[in-house]
C-alpha cells in the first residue's frame, strides 16, 4: 500500500509533523520548527530517536530490568499483601509451576509491556497438555478475546449486558411463565444481582436489571398508650407491628429490539395494584356471572440474596419518564405496516411489524410495598435471606428444623431460641 511519502527521504516525517507538530529531537540540539506535540513528547521518553534519522534505538525503561529497584518494590510489595492476607485469617493458595504466567514471555528474560508483541506462554497448556510456548502474539489480549464471555459483561452467553453487537439479554425478556423463566432465566448468573417479581395468582414473573436505588425498609411497632386517672405516667400496650419497603428502578431499552418487551414488562408490574383475577361465575345462572369476586393480588420479590422470594403486597407504583429520555418516533400505525428500518433504509430490522410505537426508550419506577412474614414473627427470627425455621410439636421452633440447605448465610443469621 503506498504510503503517500519516500519511505528513504529524511523529511518524511514532517509530512505528519506539518499538521500536528514535532517537538526539537535532533540531537545536534538544533531547534526544531516544530514544538507542540504532546504525542512527539511521550514518545521522546520511550525512543532514543533522531527526528533526521533512519534508525530508532529503543531506550530501557524502569521495568525492563528483571533485577532493578523499580521491579523488586513491585514484588516486595505483592509479597507483603500476600502476607497481610495470610496474617489476617485467609489462606494463599499459590499457582503451580506449570501455571505461572511470570515470566510470561518465551524467554524468561523478557520483562514488562515492552515485549507484549512477544511469543507469551500459554495459560491454559497443562491442561491443554501442550507445549506452553509459542502461544501467540500478546497472549494476554488474545486470551482475554476468545474467552471474553467469561470476562466481559456483553457476551449473551455471559452475563448478557448490551453491547457494540448485542442487545441486553434480559431487557429482551418478556412476562415469563414459571416453566420459561426457569429456562431462559437462570437466577444464579444471568445478572449480577438477581432481580424479579413473581405473581403468586398467575405464577408470572417479571425479570428486570437490578438498577435498584434508594432502597429503604421501616419496621415499625404499633403501641397504644393507656392512661389512669391518678397516673402520671402512661402505660404501652403492644398491637403489633409492620414492615414496609420502598426502592426505585430504572427501565432502559439500549435497542430497539428491546422495547417493547420492556413495556410489557413494565405494563404487567403496574397492573399488579389491581386485582389478580376474580372467582368462576355461575355459567348456568347469567345474572351471577356479574357478581363474581375479586381475586387480590399477592406477589414475591427477589433482590439479590437480602430480599429472597419475599412476599409482599404492593400498595404504591410511581412511574416517572425522565427530562431527557429518548422516545422511539415511529408511530405504531406505521409500525403496523412496515418493517422498522432506521438512517432511510441503511438499517433494517425484519419481522418486527407491530413491534415499534412512540414510547420512551426509558422509565423510572419507583415502588411501595408492605412486606409479610415467612415465619411466625419473633425475635432473632427472619427478616432477611430466604429461610425460616419450622415449628415443632409442640408449637415452638425448633432451632434444627430450617426449611433450606445448609451452610447457607441467610440461615446462619438467625438467631437460635435455646
């Protein structure tokens, strides 16, 4: 490809210089016309680099030398955390031989990001059970590319988050039945921190992203003053008590493919203030077909392991449409008959008739609930996590029947009666 200069001229590199600048490099001393560039400036300090000059000398940098000051404070202090670590009630289990990345280059005096472009060991070849060497070039990066689902957060087949070529993953979920939520979400890793609403009347559940914020719980406790004429002072007596929750989430659609799933989404939690369903009427006596009852709704929550499978009833829903929130501007009427297509046809999504409306791609909710018991309420009893222990013959709990598995973190926050 020609490079638009003569690769052999000695004013070659002014053809990029006139434009950005060349600070004074010539080691004549000689004044340079050219004396802004930052860029020029920060290569000074990496190359030993005459500006008139065919060749380049590459200069030694502070960690090129295995045995320099600069590299042995970097391990003297990676050996300190290590003992910090173990001082401090951890153990340090430390890679084996055939594990060990440093030295990371195919020849072990290679040192540091100045031979990243060298041959690097293969990180994976005892178990691989092949040659460790002559892996790639910047092993590291090429790594980290083709096992990036493992690593980065866009990957579907990873935490799903959207992406340069993906649409977010759980965005792209709709009002899931029991059985497909168990199959398209996974509630161990399909987001960083579970997130969903379970209607226990329809067994619907209603996954979003976890960008809960504000999260605030009031457990109040109902006491009623009782005066005595000739007291001065009032006697309490205990009614109860209540817990009650509020958070707020954010709703975004990063593509277009999510946006209407995410209405859904959001158009069924909003309906969870009305009722559930209503009972069977009479079919044989129409006029009872009008008076049949109304169902309320009864829902379960999950917001990471501190509010697990936790039941409650929604008293408030707020939904807010912030200031500057993008809005799809196709209307569904012409969504209803066309393709959504975007930049005059350059972009094309098939098959999503019906897909499309002007609707913000961005919604804020904000909820109000009062939280029920999963056990008889107690002191030192559940209040977080997902279990409650049982009750015995004789009505008190048994501090060795939990309702789980064990060595779990929720169970172990309990507090034991005997």
């Amino acid at each position: 490809m020609p490079l638009g200069y003569d690769s052999k001229d000695v004013n070659r590199y002014r053809k990029y210089g006139d434009n950005v600048g060349i600070i004074p490099l010539r080691k004549d001393g000689n004044q340079s016309a050219y004396t802004n560039s930052d860029i020029l400036s920060i290569y000074k300090v990496y190359l030993d680099t005459d500006i008139e000059s065919d060749t380049s000398n590459k200069q030694s940098t502070k960690f090129t030398d295995k045995n320099s000051d600069a590299v042995k404070n970097v391990e003297d202090n990676l050996k300190q955390v290590i003992d910090n670590i173990k001082q401090s009630g951890y153990s340090y289990i430390p890679l084996s031989d055939n594990d060990l990345i440093n030295p990371q280059f195919s020849n072990p005096s290679f040192i540091g990001m100045d031979y990243i472009s060298q041959l690097t060991k293969n990180p994976d070849s005892q178990k691989q059970k092949v040659n460790p060497f002559n892996y790639n070039n910047g092993g590291y990066l090429t790594k980290f590319k083709f096992d990036k689902r493992k690593q980065l957060l866009d990957d579907p087949k990873g935490k799903g988050f959207s992406g340069a070529k993906y649409s977010d993953k759980i965005n792209e979920l709709t009002v899931l039945s029991g059985n497909n939520f168990e199959k398209k979400y996974s509630k161990e890793d399909s987001d960083l921190i579970k997130f969903y609403f379970h209607d226990l009347v329809n067994d619907k559940y209603i996954p979003f992203r976890a960008t809960v914020t504000g999260l605030n719980e009031n457990l109040n406790a109902d006491w009623t003053a009782i005066e005595y004429i000739g007291r001065a002072d009032k006697l309490q007596s205990y009614k109860g008590f209540s817990r009650t929750l509020s958070f707020k989430f954010n709703v975004v659609a990063n593509s277009i493919k999510e946006l209407l799933p995410m209405w859904q989404r959001i158009n069924y939690l909003v309906g969870l203030t009305k009722p559930a369903n209503y009972t069977s009427g009479d079919t044989n006596n129409p006029s009872n077909i009008y008076s049949r009852f109304i169902i309320p709704p009864l829902v379960k929550f999950t917001i990471g392991d501190i509010y697990k499978n936790q039941p409650g009833v929604i008293r408030s829903i707020g939904l807010n449409i912030p200031e500057n929130c993008v809005w799809e501007t196709v209307s569904e009427e012409t969504s209803a008959k066309f393709d959504w297509s975007y930049l005059n046809g350059r972009i094309q999504w098939a098959d999503s008739i019906g897909k499309v409306a002007q609707f913000p791609r961005e919604c804020e909710l904000v909820l109000s609930m009062d939280l029920l018991e999963k056990e008889r309420p107690i002191v030192g009893g559940n209040n977080f996590g997902d279990y409650a222990r049982k009750l015995d013959n004789t009505g008190d709990y048994d501090d060795d029947l939990f309702a789980g598995q064990k060595n779990l973190f929720s169970r172990d926050i309990l507090t034991r009666q005997d």
